[in-house]
C-alpha cells in the first residue's frame, strides 16, 4: 500500500534513464497522462527506455503505484522540452493505464488511486487544492497530443472530485466518503465520430470564408451553425481562395490545387492580401485543405476539426483534426481531383461534429 501522507509509492522501479537532474523552476503542478495502454510499472520503463521518455509515476489497472523518476528530477513526458520553463519542468507526471482504447478510458482502480496521489502531492508540495488547469494539467495542454484520453474527456470530473475529495480528507485528517459510481461512458456521447471524444464546447472563434472561381467572395462564416452560417462555400461551384483567421492564438492553413499540388501554408487572414492573407491561387481550383491551430501559452490546447464536400459526391468528407499527428487520422480535407464546394471549421478540444 502506498504511503500518500509521505508521497511513497507502493513500489521503487527507478528508470535510470531519460530525465533531467534537479528541479530548477520548482514543482508548481500535476500533469495526468494515459499510457496508451494497459500496462504494468515494468512495462511502462521498457517502453521508456526504448522511446526515450519517461514519467515520475505510474499507475497500473490494480491502483499500484510505481515511481520511476524522483520528484526532484524532471522527467520527459510533457513533449515541451527541457529549460523551457513548462510541463516537464514545472510538473510531476503520473500515467495511468486503459481499459480502452476507443475511446481512450482509463480503469477505475487507476483513477482512484491516482486522484489520491494528486492529493497527496498537492498536499505535500504546497500546490493548493487540485483543479483543472492551474495546478492539475492535461497532458495535451503543454504539448499536441491526444494524451490523457477521456481522462480530459469523460472522465474528467470524475477525476477531479476524487482528486479534491481525498485533499480535503488528508487536509483535515478523515477519510473522504467512497467513491460514487463512476460515469459510463454513453456510446454516442463521449465517442464522436470516428472514435475522437466529443468537443466540450469551449471553442476558439474562427472566421473563414472561400472565393469563387470566376466570382467573388462569399460570406464569411464563424465556427459553423445552422442555414447560412452551416458552411463556406457554394454547393456544386469551385473555389479558388480560403481566407481564415481566429481571435485568440494562430490557424495556420494551407490549399491543394488541381494544378498546383500543394501551396505554402499562410497564417493570416486578410481578403485584401491575395498574397499572405489567404489561401490559393485566382484561377486555380481548390480540392484540399489543411490547418492546423497552435493554442496560445496559458491555454487550454485546442485544435482545428474541420470537414469538406465536393462536388464529385454527396454529404460529408470524414473529420480532420489538426494535421493528422494528433489522431493519426487524415491529414487533409478534401479528395484530389475533386473541386471543394463546402467547408466548417471548428477550434475547439474534441470532436464538435
Ligand atoms: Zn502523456
């Protein structure tokens, strides 16, 4: 049994290996993976070793404990490097292991002991009570990563409560009542289209809009909605430039042409610039898009989700996120050789279709 008042885990298995020495920037929060996977301590510092990571803890199906790197050293899990001032250096990284991995859900066991070891740490280095974003981070939040699952997703809350149940319990010296049952995750709910988790809502407003070929500008739409707002572009009709700016943060988006291939990637948005301010070529037809959106410092990371037709066949193309690296998935909206007649973009942090 771990020793949560001393911060001990169950278990010592050091990984020698793929760390920093020393805690220069302090330790100023948690950081909450999943391993992308059902693993066990040993397991996990094979897959390390390997790979060339490594995380402070972690926490297998049975709610074991294994620590691998001190918590006065910094491990490499956060995907932000090292003097950079961020997740690796700030933050104590735990992983906990599947129980599936479309979506990516975590064991219960794993998360009542790892909400309690967050507790514990909160406690122990003086980080306050755990909450979401300001001393308890998602791995996705330092780094483009789809890393922790639905521990970011539908598992979230529950997490969380748990984490602040066992704070308030250890602070006070009782024990925290047991834990209600967790939430299920409903197919269909949490599990977009796609297996992606579904979009909590939050967004980050993105206005884009296509030129026609041989036309003009159409409207420009936000995010998307319902009737006229519901997409850019025309039905049936070919698109020459895409022009997309967002209010927070950078879109950085890129066309491929019938003619051309692929054109350079422009991160404004500027209908008067043909050159920098937007997507294309006058002329050339529009049969792929690409984005991908980097969340500013401080954020919550978000990503672009976006989705085309065209005019080869109807309803539409599967749901692209970012640049593909996230998911694996897609890397691009659109068919080659096909004209683009529709586009919705979305930032946000899941699936909004
Ligand atoms: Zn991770």
């Amino acid at each position: 049994m771990a020793d949560f008042a001393n911060v001990q885990p169950d278990k010592y298995m050091l990984l020698g290996c793929n760390f920093s020495a020393g805690r220069p920037f302090g330790i100023r929060g948690v950081t909450i993976h999943h391993m992308a996977g059902d693993l066990t301590g040993d397991q996990c510092n094979g897959i390390w070793r390997g790979a060339g990571t490594s995380a402070h803890y972690a926490v297998d199906r049975n709610g074991y404990i294994t620590q691998h790197v001190n918590d006065t050293d910094r491990a490499w899990a956060c995907g932000d490097g090292i003097g950079t001032g961020r997740g690796n250096d700030t933050t104590i990284s735990i992983e906990h292991a599947n129980s599936g991995s479309n979506p990516w859900t975590v064991h219960e066991k794993a998360i009542e002991s790892g909400a309690h070891l967050v507790a514990s740490l909160c406690l122990y280095y003086g980080l306050g009570r755990p909450e979401w974003c300001k001393n308890v981070f998602p791995h996705r939040y330092w780094s483009s990563t789809a890393c922790p699952g639905e521990l970011a997703g539908s598992q979230r809350d529950h997490y969380m409560q748990r984490a602040q149940a066992w704070y308030d319990a250890m602070k006070s010296g009782s024990a925290p009542a047991p834990s209600a049952s967790p939430v299920q995750p409903a197919q269909g709910t949490t599990a977009a289209s796609g297996g992606f988790s579904a979009s909590s809502g939050a967004r980050v407003p993105v206005h884009y809009s296509l030129h026609l070929k041989g036309g003009g500008w159409l409207d420009e739409v936000t995010d998307f909605g319902a009737g006229d707002n519901g997409f850019a572009g025309y039905p049936c009709r070919q698109h020459d430039l895409l022009c997309a700016r967002v209010d927070r943060g950078t879109l950085k988006y890129q066309v491929h042409t019938i003619e051309d291939g692929w054109l350079d990637y422009v991160t404004k948005g500027d209908r008067n610039d043909t050159v920098n301010g937007c997507a294309g070529i006058v002329g050339h037809t529009i049969d792929g898009v690409r984005m991908y959106y980097v969340t500013p410092n401080g954020e919550e990371y978000k990503q672009a989700w976006y989705r085309s037709q065209t005019t080869a066949r109807a309803g539409w193309l599967g749901t692209v996120c970012d640049d593909g690296s996230t998911y694996g998935g897609d890397d691009f909206a659109g068919m080659y050789g096909e004209p683009l007649d529709r586009l919705q973009v979305c930032i946000t942090d899941g699936n909004p279709y």
